[in-house]
C-alpha cells in the first residue's frame, strides 16, 4: 500500500531526479538510466525504514533480478 502514496511516489521521484543513473550499472561502468527508486536495506514491512531508511536509484533488470537476488541470498543466511 504504501507504494502507491502521493509520499512515496513525489520521494522517488526526488530520488530519480537527485540520482537519475543506476549505481550498480554504474559499478559495473555502464552508463543506464535509473527507473526505480529502491530501499538500501529491505524494510520488509517496518513503516519506518520504509519512510525514512536509506534509498538508492536502480535499473529494472538490476532491481528485478540482481537487487532480489541478493535479498533473497541475506533470506537464507538469517
């Protein structure tokens, strides 16, 4: 629910427009438009680390599959 807000969507806005290229094709030194704004830590639910936890500009294909990847490898080792 709280993706849909006129709060979330005006912070990934900001987020896009402060940061508009992907930091992990970045690191891979590819030039690519960010499209989603992503949470640096998975709030998994927690409203306050959805609202005020740290954010990061992503592609789609590194937000679809390298970013879940990852969460789901942190999943495994809890």
């Amino acid at each position: 629910r709280l993706y849909w807000t006129a709060r979330w969507r005006a912070k990934a806005k900001a987020q896009l427009a402060e940061h508009p290229l992907c930091i992990m094709c970045e690191a891979e030194g590819v030039i690519e438009p960010a499209t989603v704004c992503d949470h640096v830590i998975p709030h998994r639910g927690d409203v306050d680390l959805f609202w005020n936890g740290e954010t990061q500009s992503l592609c789609g294909t590194h937000h679809s599959r390298a970013k879940q990847a990852e969460e789901a490898g942190s999943r495994r080792r809890r």
